[in-house]
C-alpha cells in the first residue's frame, strides 16, 4: 500500500457517486502533485492526468461499493491528522489530503492498465 498526498478535488468519500455505476464509487481526485507525490504515482503505475485547470498533475483513485463477485467493498476511512475518525466528514476540494490506496492490474475489452484501491483519506 501506499500513500499519496495532495490537494483534494471531488471527493465522493461519504457518499458513493452513482452516475456511472448504479451501485457507486467512491472517489476523489488528488492533485497539485509535487515531485515526490508524482514520482511515487508513477512508479506506482497511475495515469498522471493534467488537464489544465486547478488540479494540475492529478490522479484519480477509487473504489467500487460492489465487487465483481457481488460482494460489498468496505468504505474508505476517513480520518485525521491524528488519526481519529472522521466518518462521514466531507472533504471539500482544495483541502490537504494524504490518501492510502493499493495498487491493481486490471484488464478490460483488450485493454489493461493499473488503477488504485482508495482504502483511507
């Protein structure tokens, strides 16, 4: 597992985005990446999205509420600066965060890559 710090821009930690996927996804986007935050993106194999606004250098980093074998994913954690839980805080974007995620390969439609496993911000 890893951690990548950053700034924080649309979060979807206490609630799962469901525009994509009936069941949802929890998100966030963690930008403004300096040399050594990046540096740890791309070792990890992450895309490195720039898309010329407020981010800068982001990447994103989710996890799905149902697995693919049915079964529900556990929801990130959210926690502070001393580690006490914040659950159900919302994290706005331009706040400081550092996110633990693990990395996976995936494969889809003759195409394959790796994304990040968001566990806790």
């Amino acid at each position: 597992m890893s951690v990548i710090s950053g700034t924080a821009y649309w979060a979807s930690i206490t609630s799962p985005n469901t525009t994509f996927d009936a069941d949802g996804t929890w998100s966030i986007d963690v930008g403004n990446l300096d040399a050594d935050n990046k540096a740890l993106a791309e070792k990890d194999g992450l895309a490195i999205k720039n898309k010329g606004d407020d981010r800068g250098d982001f990447v994103t980093i989710k996890r799905k509420v149902r697995r693919k074998d049915g079964n529900m994913n556990k929801a990130p954690e959210i926690v502070d600066a001393q580690k006490r839980t914040m659950m159900g805080t919302l994290i706005g974007n331009g706040s400081d965060v550092n996110v633990l995620y693990s990395k996976y390969d995936w494969e889809y439609a003759g195409k394959s890559g790796v994304s990040a496993d968001l566990r806790a911000v």
